[in-house]
C-alpha cells in the first residue's frame, strides 16, 4: 500500500519542511522533532 521513500527524497523533503519555520527557534524545534521521529531509540 505505502511506497518507500528513497533517501534523497526524503533528505529534500525534510529540507522542504524545514524551510518553513520563520524563526531559528521554530527551526530548532522542528529539526528536534524531526531526529526523534526518525530516531525514536534514541532519547
């Protein structure tokens, strides 16, 4: 049902999103959210 991403999409993707965010703090915090969604072992 669901396709796997390749790695560069999925690296433009997250720079994409990334972008949006107009404050560093806003950024900071998504790039936070962004490593425990892919890192989820990790604390």
């Amino acid at each position: 049902m669901y396709k796997q991403v390749s790695g560069e999409r999925a690296h433009i993707l997250s720079q994409r999103i990334l972008d949006i965010p107009e404050t560093l703090y806003q950024r900071r915090s998504l790039e936070a959210s962004l490593h425990l969604f892919h890192s989820p072992g990790q604390k």
